[in-house]
C-alpha cells in the first residue's frame, strides 16, 4: 500500500489506519470518530489529504482545453478561483469529481481521487486537443484544515491576509515559509482551507499548524472525513458516483452547465434533463436503529428491488442514521417513506431535504 | 495490552467467561472493538432463542462498518444486555464488563475448552495484524 509523507506522524500518534483505494491511510487516531467530527464541527481538524492526485494542465488556451472535459464552465471562472465539476464519459457516466483550480487562460491544477488519479489522467490525456497535461501527484502533499477556528489558526502562520481568500478562491501563499497553495475549499460543510505544498514541507506545516492549534486542533481520520461528507451530501466517488451514474442523477445538476459549450456526455445529458431522469440520489433518514449501508437494496410494498443505497452512517451531529440512495423518479421527493432492506428484514426511511446538517461555513 | 486471562476466545473475536454452572457471559474483544470503532448499535437476539456453536446470534454496527457476532459456544439465550440499546458505546468502553453481550446456558461444557486462551488468543491478534 502506498504511504503519505506523513504516515510516520499518523503511526506515532497512535492512529488506526485503513485501505483507501490503495492508501494505506489513517481512519482515526485515538480518541472516536465522533470526536473528531465534534472538533471539526465545534473547532478545528487537520485531514492528511495527501493521497488526493493533482494534475497540471497547460497550453496557450488550456482552459478552453479542459472544457471540452468537463461539466462546469471553467470560462465562467475567475483566475484565482477554484470550481467544483464531474468529468464524464461519452455516455454520461462520471470518470471522476474534480475541483479545478484556475491560474490563468494557460495553466489550470486538477485535484482528483486518489483512486482514480491513474484513469483519470489516462482520460485527460487522451482526450485533451492542444493542451498538456502532467500527473503531478507526488510532488504534493495535501492538508485539509477545516472547522470554524481553522481561519484564526492558519492566520498565525502565514502573512496572507486569509479574509482576503472566499470561499472556493485560492492564492500561492506561504505557510511557515512553505511555499503553498492556500484554497478556502473542502468536505466537510464547515469553512476552512486545503492547502497544497511540496510532499517534504508536509510535515513542516502539520507540526506548526498543531502548535498554533493547541487544545483547539485535533488530528482526524477518513472516518470523520465521510461523516462530515455525508451530513453535508457531498458525493462520495466509488459509493454514490460513478460511470454508471450521470451528475444529473446524481442530483449534481448545479455543476452541469448544459448551456456551456461542447464536453464530452453532454449529448445524453441533454437528452436525460428533456426526457427526465429515471432515477434520483435522495437523502433520507431511518427510522429505526438499524444502519442502511452502501449495497443494500431500497425495495417497493411488494418487497421488489427499485434502488439502492449508496452511503450509510450514523450522523455523529444529529444522532440519526442517514443515508443516500438512488430511488426512482417519482419516489424522490421530499417526505416519501421508503423501504431498506437490511439484512433480514425490511427497515423504514423518510426521503430528507439535503443537507442533514447546515453548513457552518458563512463566507 | 494483554487480554484477561479467566476468559477463552473465538477467532471471531468473541470472549466467553464461564460464570456459576454451566452459563457463559459472551462479548467481543478489546481489539474487536478497537478495531471496530465507534459503536452505535448492537442486534440482540431473544431470550430463549438456541445456537450451535459458530451461529451468527447479532450485529454489531460501528459508523464505519458492520460486523457478525458469533456464538463461540452452543446453547440457550437467557439473558441479553438491554442496556446497550441505549449506550452501545458501552461495548468500546467497557468490552469485558458493562459491555457484555449475551448470557447463555451452555449445551456442552467442553466447547469452552476447544476456544483460545488469553495468551493465544493475544498471539493470534499479533499475527493477523
């Protein structure tokens, strides 16, 4: 399995770790996972988000270029900002969920799953006209710093005046002398930044941002990182995306910019948003103490499968079990009751307005 | 950390302490639950439902995943621990006491002896992990 920069960190801060699409990564550190989403919730928390792939795309029109990729409009973009988008195939299924970071007409930084980096940049390359593009993963690491004192923490450690920096832009700043790309982006609903720097400074702003921190900084594992993600429904690629699935039923409607240009998919998905989508991602809630999981089939009054549920937990915020599924066009809207089966028996939800919870991040 | 020693154990990851006349308390492990995480539900079977040794008899469901529990010996439900319906937690903080699981009458005393002892069972963790 493939280590981060910090992995020595994570090990003698007595983290447990886990297999994420071939990370060896940490899941959470010694305390719970409902601490650690508490303290991204209430303070601040540090992710190790180094597994992520970044991926330079340059030429004398590279945004143009790599709009013909995706589903959003990285013309509509400011240089300087950051923008959320899919990446589809030509049948509309997603290859991947990106977010793209815009330096210039000629120069644009990709930051993709660590899962998918491999295909990923296979894809681009193959399919990009008059642009280069460059797999640039491990010359990074990648920390998230998330939670309401995020700002006031990372403010101690770099001259960059971060209320200068809204939400979705970014500078190439300094932190603790690193030379770092400072992005107020994340996953977690809640403001903060996810700052970029060479693989070997990692440790460097990992140490400085825990003793600016203090008893306000806690270190925080994936596990805290899905539950964080799930609250907020931010689609988790591999559960509840993927190529078999469109944005449009992925409910990523909002990144699709249908009256954009040319990109590859966007001939089904045009047909798909005239002719309706059959299927939905909803959010929904369980009534019972059961967990509905990722796999487990959504079934009708006579007990036959009409969907399926993508990702499952215990909200650590709401102490209710909550999960997306995707559910046929006509079960998804808000207040239906749907059936779970889990396990031996059939459980009962209720399809929710997303988000569970309400985004703390006001910037 | 040591596992206690009165206790015999599954490769499943489940104790099992004899108590009084031929009755078993039955839960999982401290590396079970460590390994597990954040406990937020456990599927208890009934009072008076029978297992073979080796039975799936409940659930257990951490946020990140869900687990199996199997009965490390045959017998009769007496008792299940209805507190961990309120604080399933109990199961991290407390494995080998307040976080006990089930209560059986045991079918066959000599089932007990063919589970790990603590110092296998600690071997059998340190060479899967």
């Amino acid at each position: 399995m493939k280590r981060t920069p910090l992995y020595e960190r994570h090990a003698s801060a007595g983290a447990r770790f886990v297999d994420f699409g071939g990370w060896e990564m940490p899941v959470r550190y010694t305390t719970t996972i409902q601490a650690e989403h508490d303290a991204v919730r209430t303070s601040a928390g540090l992710f190790d988000v180094s597994h992520m792939g970044e991926i330079d795309v340059t030429g004398e029109n590279a945004v143009h270029a790599l709009n013909r990729l995706v589903t959003n409009d990285l013309t509509r973009i400011n240089d300087g900002q950051a923008c959320y988008t899919a990446m589809c195939l030509p049948s509309g299924g997603i290859v991947d969920d990106l977010v793209i970071y815009r330096y210039s007409e000629q120069r644009l930084l990709i930051c993709c799953n660590a899962a998918n980096r491999e295909k990923d940049y296979a894809w681009i390359a193959e399919n990009l006209e008059d642009a280069v593009a460059i797999d640039r993963g491990d010359e990074f690491a990648q920390l998230a710093l998330q939670g309401p004192k995020a700002s006031a923490i990372l403010q101690t450690l770099t001259e960059q005046n971060l209320a200068d920096i809204k939400r979705y832009w970014f500078v190439d700043g300094s932190v603790c002398g690193v030379p770092t790309i400072i992005s107020r982006t994340g996953y977690t609903g809640e403001d903060g930044f996810e700052l970029y720097c060479p693989a070997d400074k990692g440790g460097v702003i990992w140490d400085a941002l825990f003793e600016a921190g203090g008893d306000a900084l806690k270190p925080v594992g994936l596990g805290a990182r899905d539950t964080l993600r799930l609250e907020m429904k931010y689609a988790l690629y591999g559960n509840d995306i993927d190529e078999t699935t469109t944005p449009l039923e992925a409910g990523l409607g909002w990144i699709t910019k249908l009256d954009a240009g040319d990109f590859i998919g966007k001939d089904i998905l045009v047909e798909q948003k005239e002719s309706g989508v059959e299927r939905r991602l909803v959010a929904f809630k369980m009534s019972g103490r059961a967990i509905a999981r990722h796999g487990y089939d959504v079934v009708d009054a006579e007990g036959h499968v009409i969907g399926h549920v993508t990702s499952g937990t215990r909200s650590p915020t709401l102490g209710e079990n909550i999960g997306l599924a995707y559910v046929p066009f006509g079960v998804h809207r808000v207040g239906s009751d749907i059936k779970i089966a889990v396990r031996n028996r059939i459980e009962s939800g209720t399809i929710v307005k997303p988000p569970f919870v309400k985004p703390g991040s006001d910037v | 950390m040591s596992s206690p020693s009165e206790l015999r154990y599954t490769k499943e990851h489940e104790w099992a302490k004899l108590v009084g006349d031929g009755e078993v308390i039955i839960g999982i492990t401290d590396h079970a639950q460590d390994a597990l995480g954040d406990v937020v539900f456990v599927e208890l079977p009934e009072v008076g439902d029978s297992f073979d040794a080796e039975d799936k008899f409940g659930v257990v469901e951490s946020v990140k995943t869900v687990s199996d529990l199997y009965a490390p010996c045959g017998g009769e439900i007496l008792e299940v621990n209805s507190a961990l319906e309120d604080a399933p937690e109990t199961v991290n903080g407390d494995p080998y006491g307040e976080g006990w699981i089930i209560r059986l009458s045991l079918s066959d005393n000599a089932q007990l002896d063919a589970l790990m002892s603590a110092s296998e069972y600690d071997a059998f963790v340190a060479a899967e992990s």
